[in-house]
C-alpha cells in the first residue's frame, strides 16, 4: 500500500441540508492534534518514496461536511504542513472541497498571506449545481432557505485568491433536463475547472440517460463557444479514458492502495466514502497513530473486491468513477456493479463522446499539454491524425500490442540497417 492522497474529514458537521447527501453522520470535529498526526503518518509512509520520485507530491484535501467550519483545525494543518515541506524540501497538494458558503475575512486574509508559499499546489473546488433555480431546489440551508446567492459572492472572493478554483455540479435525473443551461450558468463564473458528476445512486433509466447524452452534446457546443480555455471533465477525462483504456484498466479505483479518507476521530478507511458509510460498514484500515492493520480483516476485503470486480475488468469503459463504497451501500457486495442503469449510462456516454472526441483532435480544438498528441501517437493509441483523414482510436489493448511490436520490428530493422553500414567494407 502506497497512499498518495488523502481526504481528511476536518469535520462531520454541515451548514446545508443538500436532498441528495450520502452522509449519515453530522456530528464532531477533527482536532489539531488528530489534523498533526494523520500529516506525519501519510508523510512518513511516503517519505522514501518523496526521495525516489521527487517530481510527485503529496495530495490533502480537506473534506467533511463543510471543512471551513472547523477553520482552526484547516489552519493547523496547514501551517504543519508547510513546515514538513521546508524540512524535507518537497511539494504538497492542498485541496479544498467546500459547499461555498462560509468564508470570513479571517479565513481570506489568512488563505492571502499562504497562498504564494511555493511548495504548495493549491486548488480549491466549490459545489454549484448550476443556475441559480437547479441549485436551489437541492442545495438548501437547515431553513429550507437556497444557498446560491451567497455562492456565488464567495466564488468572486476565492478567484481573487486561488489560481486553481472549480466548480462541480452534482448531477441527477431529476436536473438532467436542465444541464445544458445549467452547464452555461457555471462557465460564466469563469473558473478554470468546471465538473460534471453524476450520483450512481439515481434511477439511470432509458429516458434519462437520452437526455443525458443530448444534454452533454449541448454541453460541449457551449464550451467551444466560450472559448473552451476550461477543464472540463466529460471532455478531458473522457480523452483518458478514450484514447488510453489500457492504462486505465490496470489502474481503475485506487481506494485503499493510493488514496485512503481519514476521519474526524483519526481512524484510516480506503476512501472518503468509506468513512462516509462507517456506521453501517466496518472497512477501517487502522489509524493515524498505529498505522494500517495489514493483516486485518478490512485490508483483506479490499484487496479482494478488486479481484472480484470481473465485470468491470471486462468493461470498455472501465475507468468510470466505479465505487466499491457505493457498490457495497446499494448492494452489500463492494464488487457488485448498481442495476439502476449506472453502468450502462457509462457505456453510452462513451460511445457517444467517442466520435466527439475523434473530431475535436482531428481540428485541433481539444487542448492537450504540449506533447501529448506525439505521446499518444508513439503509445499506439491514436493514429492518422491529420486534416484530410479521419482520426482512428485504437480499441483494442491486443492492437495496442500488435502496433507496438510493428515499431520495435522497424526500428531494429534500422538499427539492422544502420550496422550493416558501418560494418561494410569501403570498396576500393
């Protein structure tokens, strides 16, 4: 086990009474102390792996509940953690996931005076379920009361501090009708991340799954409408998943081998939603002060659901944003895949984004980091990309392989060649 990431629940307790919230347990707080020891365990687990790989880092989100709530704890640990960095002089993640709500002049002149700290990668995410009518009928106060209009001051407030914000709308079949327009509310606060994520635990029907689709196209339009300087999910991950399905299948849900969610009391589970869910599962892995139980009972079971999950090892979309938590919450069974259509609205989604995605690199209108369209071509993945022909996606891992192997023929028929050259003789 090599954790990478971690969400650390600063606190169970919410200022909202969102209609679609998977947490059942809204009491309690992490304290500095709990916040200390879970940054040396993680830090210490990796340390080795900080000197062998210095270019990767550390990743904290801070997570709950609304963490700001519990602003002190936040503060603490970011503060310790900024003193580990100068210590053993490596970078850190520090992400924070909020509802939006709270922000005080406190936490501003405070996130001001840390934010230009150099070994830190800062982003912070705020949840908006698009215009103002959508979020509302979901994202609600304990007084019924909707929560956007103080949203949508506070995102201002953050985009004058953070260079990485973004924004994630949690999409339903209830909201689906509207995502288009929704989707078009979101771009105009002109974050640099917007997000697109379905619940699995909605009802995924035919109906909706048309919509879905139709929708996201609408989505799409819009982006390149305004401009497309965005990271959008249903495009950018879509491309992962595309255009390199053989990494993904071999990397899938990393829940409990590099991401772990730590909770209020310092107990260690395989993921955030696993905390979530403790009450009715027992999946804790140990804690921040005696580390992971390897042999324990809890371990075992994760190390078994992946080998379990045939289904999803046999899926061409397999790289779907899969849950053993939600899969164990709705079916008992963490390698059990839901049957509310969750699977198949991620197939068609696939398929219908493919050639979507197969257009938009042939134009050169998706934006990928420099480099990255060679590194495809040279993996076998993507080929013929060029104007007059349409570009081809490899589908197939064994083709993959068949490319590969055509290459390293070529290129030792060169090296044949080459020798051959310098080995003859001059003629006289």
């Amino acid at each position: 086990m090599k954790p990478k990431s971690a969400y650390i629940f600063v606190t169970n307790k919410c200022n909202l009474r969102c209609k679609y919230c998977y947490e059942e347990n809204r009491a309690g707080d992490m304290t500095p102390e709990t916040m200390v020891a879970g940054i040396d365990w993680l830090v210490g687990h990796y340390e080795k792996e900080m000197f062998a790989r210095p270019f990767e880092s550390l990743t904290f989100t801070f997570f709950g509940g609304e963490p700001l709530l519990n602003f002190p704890t936040v503060r603490a640990g970011i503060d310790y953690l900024r003193d580990v960095c100068d210590k053993l002089n490596f970078r850190a993640g520090i992400h924070i996931l909020s509802n939006g709500t709270v922000l005080t002049d406190e936490m501003t002149d405070y996130f001001k005076s840390i934010r230009p700290y150099g070994n830190f990668n800062w982003h912070f995410q705020v949840s908006l379920d698009g215009c103002e009518e959508t979020h509302n009928a979901n994202r609600v106060f304990a007084n019924d009361e909707g929560s956007y209009k103080v949203i949508s001051e506070n995102i201002k407030k953050i985009r004058e501090i953070f260079k990485s914000v973004g924004v994630r709308m949690t999409v339903t079949p209830e909201n689906i009708k509207s995502l288009s327009k929704d989707f078009e509310a979101l771009l105009s606060f002109g974050t640099p991340v917007t997000n697109l994520t379905p619940i699995v635990e909605g009802d995924w029907n035919d109906e909706v799954i048309s919509t879905f689709i139709d929708e996201l196209k609408k989505c799409i339009e819009l982006y390149y409408q305004r401009g497309h300087n965005q990271y959008f999910n249903y495009l950018h991950h879509s491309l992962e998943r595309i255009v390199d399905n053989s990494f993904n299948r071999q990397k899938g849900c990393r829940a409990g081998e590099y991401l772990i969610g730590i909770s209020t009391e310092g107990k260690i589970y395989p993921c955030h939603r696993f905390v979530a869910y403790s009450k009715k599962y027992d999946f804790c892995l140990g804690d921040v002060w005696k580390g992971i139980d390897e042999n324990g009972k809890a371990f075992k079971k994760i190390k078994e659901m992946r080998q379990k999950a045939v289904k999803c090892l046999n899926c061409k979309v397999f790289s779907c944003n899969r849950c053993f938590a939600t899969n164990m919450y709705l079916n008992q069974d963490p390698a059990a895949v839901p049957d509310n259509g969750y699977c198949e609205m991620n197939e068609r989604i696939s398929s219908a984004l493919r050639p979507i995605i197969r257009r938009l690199l042939v134009e050169g209108k998706l934006l990928l980091k420099e480099g990255e369209m060679a590194d495809l071509k040279d993996k076998g993945v993507i080929y013929k990309v060029n104007k007059d022909e349409p570009a081809e996606l490899v589908e197939d891992k064994l083709d993959v392989m068949a490319r590969c192997m055509i290459r390293l023929v070529k290129e030792l028929q060169d090296v044949k060649k080459g020798l051959s050259l310098l080995t003859a003789k001059p003629k006289d």
